[in-house]
C-alpha cells in the first residue's frame, strides 16, 4: 500500500521534531506538558505542515490512549458518537486522546457535543486548526482547553527533513541520489514553510528524475518547476488573507516601501489584486490624508489603469501606487476626524440643524420665517462667522489640523482669515 514519504519519516520523538523550539524545546511548557504525562485538552494552532499531527501522534503513543483521528471537514456527529460509544470498552480500555483535525469547520453544535466528553476526562481533545482559535472556535471549547501555536517553519528547519527524504528515497530505490548545487536549499526554501510540501517535492523528483549507472541525478531546474509557486501560502478566506492585507496597510503607513511592495507581490501572486486595490486605496484617505491631498486622486489613476490592463501589467500602476503612499508624508487628521465626528453621532449627541442651515423650500405657505443665514461669499475671505454644530454640541472640534506642511499651511491661511478661531483644533 502506497505511503506518502512525509508519513514514512515522520518523527517518533519529539527531539525529531522540526522548529517549534518555543514550546518544545528543552525548557518548553508544551514538552514540560508531555513529559509530565498529565496531558489536558489542547488546540494546536498554525500553518499546515509545521507539526501538529506528528505531536499528537507523539502524545497518543507516550499516554498509551487509544488515538482516534476526526478530519471536521467530512467528520459528522455520527462519526463522533461512534468515538464516544469507545470509551471504556476494549477498543480503548485507557481512555480515547482524540485528534480533531481543521476543528474551526465543526459547528457549534457539533462542537458542544464534545463537552459532556471532554469535562469528566473520558476524552482527552487535541484540535488543530490554521485559523485563528479565538475567532472560529466557540467558548465552551477554547475555556476548556490550553492552546499552542505553531509557528511556520524555516528553510534551515526543513532542510533536513529534505535530505533525510532523499537519502530514504535512495535507499529504497537503490542508488546513488545526486543533487545539483541549489536542489536543497531550493526545495527548503520554496515550500512556504510547510515540510510535507517539501517532501512531497522531493519525492515527486526523485520518482522522474533519470538514473543513469546506478546515479539518480536531481537538478535544479526540476527543482525549480516543481516547487514553483508552492511557497505561497494563502487563503482567501483565511487567516492569510487579512494578515497580508494587514501587513501591506501598515506597511505604507508606517514608511516601508521595501515591506509594503513585498505584500503587494504576494496578493498579486496569488491573484487577488482587489484586496490590494482596497487597502492602497483606504491608505490614500487613512494614512496620508490632508497631508499629501492630490494622493487620492494620483492612486485613484493608478488603480483604473491597473483594472484596465489586469494581471501583470497591472502590478506597475498599483506599485506605483504603494511607493507613492509609503514615501509621502503621513497624517491620520481625517481618521481622527470623521471617527469624532460618528461618535458623538452613534452616541446620540447631536440636537436640531440650526434655524438659518435649514434648506428654505421646507417652509410651508403661511410659515415663512426669517432665516438668517449669512453667504460666506458675501464677505471678505469668504468667510463669515456663524454656528454650523446643533446647539447641543456647538463647540464641539472633531478636526485637528496635523503638523505637516500642507495642514500647518491651511491653519496658517484660516487663522489669518478667522482671527485665529482655527488655532482651537491646531496640533
């Protein structure tokens, strides 16, 4: 029966384990857990790849519980009763460790049907997940469980795991594998940090690689093309797609153009230029504002002329776009402002418009009244003081001019106008 090379090298020891020093390294709480053999319920939570199930397996064999594995993507309630109706009998007279897999697509329902299970310790619960537990598993789960994260793993953690690969493939085929300079680091390198992609590349080569006397030969060229793209790791609906967004934002906000061109390749390499799009165009009004006012409308430009020419020409309009926003001056002012400005709204302080702000044609025949407003462009300077705020909030400021060049130059030009009334909302 066929067996993937990652399961035939899998590590049997925690020693064996690739990366994960935080937690199990020789000082680690999760290996400290372990070692204790007082094993509590557990969410593993990380990237695919990095080692959850392997520590599970590890776990199972050291507690002497009978594992039982759940894949929640085709699992069913079903399925878990089935592990339930285990419990104390011969099939699993120690108890059951049960290793629910991709937990975050279990229902609450589903979820809460573990509860009674995992309360009175029949059941020790091992759930992994490559999403953020503390957005997709419920309460009841998360309260009663202690979760580990697992983080991505390096080229120099999986390298080697690539070389233990190739040597079992050699051995098994009976020759002598010979890699060209670069397969390795190539391999470890382009497999986004999951070590069962890297292995499965390794195998995937060496299965089509030819072998003359007796020397299997890899080079990097098939290295290259197998591993192309698979050190992407994206999803859509993940985790990754809002901390790649994320990361791209505060890039530009914070300067980076070098970070901020970085995660802009990476959404445009995995073909979501929208989300790109929408982060470049929120940073234009979020982060640069008032500072740099003519960036809306320059990555505005950019952003048609990038929906124009589409995927790959557009990525030279939309970095553009990000090194124009991470190098011009900063200013949140706007943010500031309007978020001010829908709290004293959502919080209900707001009042009636003022009499002389009100559109005239609202007044029925028989009803007219003096109005009072006063037209700005009547005056000098075009301005004219009079109350714009409802009563109850009439001095209230929401704006606060920011300390760059263009804002201090408009303060400057409306305190000369006003008297200086434009200072109360000056940095």
């Amino acid at each position: 029966m066929y067996q993937p090379l990652a399961d035939r090298i899998r590590p049997q020891s925690l020693d064996e384990v690739l990366g994960q020093g935080h937690i199990l390294g020789s000082d680690g709480l999760l290996r400290r857990v372990i070692d204790s053999g007082k094993i509590p319920n557990m969410v593993f939570y990380g990237p695919s790849g990095t080692g959850k199930t392997t520590v599970a397996n590890i776990i199972a064999q050291r507690s002497g519980r009978t594992l039982r594995r759940l894949n929640a993507t085709t699992a069913s309630l079903a399925d878990i009763r089935e592990v339930m109706d285990q419990v104390g009998t011969l099939l699993a007279p120690n108890g059951v460790l049960l290793y629910l897999d991709e937990i975050q697509y279990f229902n609450k329902k589903q979820q809460q049907s573990l509860l009674e299970f995992i309360e009175n310790g029949k059941i020790t619960l091992i759930a992994s997940t490559t999403e953020n537990p503390y957005f997709t598993i419920f309460n009841a789960i998360l309260s009663r469980s202690t979760v580990f994260e697992f983080k991505m793993l390096t080229a120099d953690d999986i390298l080697p795991a690539v070389d233990r690969g190739i040597a079992l493939q050699a051995k098994e085929f009976g020759v002598e594998a010979v890699c060209q300079d670069g397969v390795r680091e190539h391999l470890a390198a382009s497999c986004g940090g999951d070590v069962r992609k890297a292995l499965n590349a390794v195998e995937l080569l060496m299965s089509a690689s030819r072998i003359r006397d007796g020397v299997l030969t890899i080079t990097l060229e098939d290295a290259k093309l197998v591993a192309q793209r698979s050190a992407m790791r994206y999803d859509r609906d993940g985790d990754d797609h809002f901390d790649i967004a994320s990361a791209l934002m505060k890039s530009m906000r914070g300067s980076d153009p070098d970070g901020a061109l970085h995660y802009l390749a990476r959404l445009l390499e995995a073909g979501d230029m929208l989300t790109a799009i929408r982060r470049i165009l929120c940073s234009a009004s979020e982060d640069i504002g008032m500072a740099y006012p003519q960036a809306a409308s320059i990555v505005k430009s950019c952003v048609d002329s990038a929906l124009q020419l589409g995927l790959p020409e557009a990525r030279l309009p939309l970095a553009q776009a990000v090194i124009l926003l991470a190098t011009a001056p900063k200013s949140n002012s706007v943010l500031n402002a309007i978020d001010a400005a829908l709290s004293d709204v959502r919080g209900g302080r707001t009042g009636d418009y003022p009499r002389h702000l009100q559109n005239v044609h609202a007044d029925g025949a028989g009803f007219e009244r003096e109005q009072g407003y006063l037209y700005p462009h009547s005056y000098p300077g075009h301005w004219v003081e009079q109350q714009y705020l409802p009563d109850a909030i009439k001095d209230h400021v929401y704006y606060a001019y920011g300390p760059n060049r263009t804002e201090q130059a408009a303060k400057a030009y409306w305190d000369k106008i006003k008297g200086g009334e434009s200072g109360k909302g000056g940095a």
